[in-house]
C-alpha cells in the first residue's frame, strides 16, 4: 500500500480546523480503494489559538490519521518545509486549513497524478471563485508576473491546493523563500523538472479572519520570484 502525505499548515485556525480535518478523513475509504493509506500532517505555525487541542480532540475521537507538530517561526514557508520533512508519503498533497479547498477532489487528483505526472497543481480563478478583487487581482498579476520571468504559464501560482512526488522535492527547497512566496517558487521549480498539469477546482469562501497581507506578501512573492 501506498501512502499520502496531506500537509495542512495553520495558523489560528480554530474555527475551520475541524471541518477540514473531517473532510480530508471522508477521502480515506476511497483512497485505500486507489491503492493508498492516507496520513495527515498538521503544522501549528505560531498559533496562540485553540487550534490544536481542537484537532487533537476531534482526530482521537473520530480516527482522523492526523499528526500534530508545531513551528514556532510565522511563515506560511516555515510551515511547508516542516510539513514536507515529516511527512512520510510517497506522494505529498498540501491543503490550506480555511475550508476553501476541495478535499473531495483528493481521490481524482490522486488518479491523474498516477497517469505519470510528478506535479499536480489547481486553478481556482476559472470557476467564479469565492474570492475578493484585491485577492483576484493579485493572483492574476502574481500569476502573470511568474510567466514573464520564468516563462512557466500557470492559470494560478499561487493556489494552496498541489501534491507532488517525494522524489522531485529533496534538491528543490534550498534558497526557498519562508513566507507566502514558498508555494509559488516551489511550483516553478517542479514545472522545471517534471511532467505536470493543472486542474480547475471550486475555491469556497474561508471560515475565519484571513491571515494574509496583500501588499505585503504580494510584494514578496513578486521580489522572490526573481531569484526563483
């Protein structure tokens, strides 16, 4: 049996953790069907809220395969980088922990990747996303700024939703950024090296206050992506 790695990163998520947890676990039945067990990586990066007794809680007392560990350095890079050295899976997956991601789309990404793809990313931005202009306007300047400096053309660089091969990673994190800017260079480094696609998915509005500063990190994605 193979295994999947799901990298959820939190930073005072109390108010989604739960229900994301729950419908990650719903997928366990039919990914065992697909040949794989499935594992749960939880990164507490910097919480200060209930977060994690929370998922702790609810993964005892429903069976969730979930694994707990904690960065104490803020950054949504930070916790990447954590998430991907404990996981263990074959194929890793990461998924934001606001419920504006599809976790029922896990088994379907999971079957295309096994078509020969080393790298799956998602597009939010084609299907009417739950998202504000500011947000949509910076991904597709974000998104378009990654194609005029490296040439890679994704409908989105900078969805929280990709899995790859454990094999494609271990040379590509050095220099990485340890912010928001992390998932985008990566995704560009993995378009480098290995066949890949990218999947329109339904992107919902996020349960709780978001922790993104859209100057702020849109500025270091756009610095970073020059080293990239």
């Amino acid at each position: 049996m193979n295994l999947l790695s799901v990298i959820i990163p939190a930073h005072n998520e109390e108010e989604s953790v739960e229900r994301v947890l729950r419908d990650v676990n719903k997928e366990k039945d039919t990914l065992v069907r697909l040949g794989y067990d499935l594992e749960i990586i939880l990164v507490l990066n910097n919480c200060t809220d209930e977060t994690g007794p929370i998922a702790q809680r609810i993964s005892f007392a429903n069976d969730i395969p979930t694994r707990i560990v904690r960065e104490d350095r803020k950054g949504y890079g930070y916790a990447h980088r954590l998430g991907i050295a404990e996981a263990k899976g074959d194929i890793l997956l990461t998924l934001d922990c606001d419920n504006t991601y599809p976790a029922d789309k896990i088994p379907e990404l999971l079957e295309l990747m096994e078509q020969g793809y080393g790298f799956i990313t998602t597009d939010r931005l084609s299907l009417q996303p739950s998202m504000g202009k500011t947000s949509k306007l910076g991904n597709f300047l974000l998104t378009n700024a990654a194609f005029w400096l490296t040439g890679q053309r994704m409908r989105d660089s900078q969805s929280g939703m990709w899995l790859f091969r454990r094999q494609h990673i271990a040379d590509l994190l050095q220099g990485l950024g340890t912010g928001m800017e992390l998932s985008e260079q990566l995704k560009i480094r993995l378009s480098r090296v290995t066949n890949w696609t990218e999947v329109s998915i339904p992107y919902y509005e996020r349960t709780g206050d978001s922790k993104l500063n859209p100057v702020g990190d849109g500025f270091r994605c756009l610095w970073r992506l020059v080293t990239t």
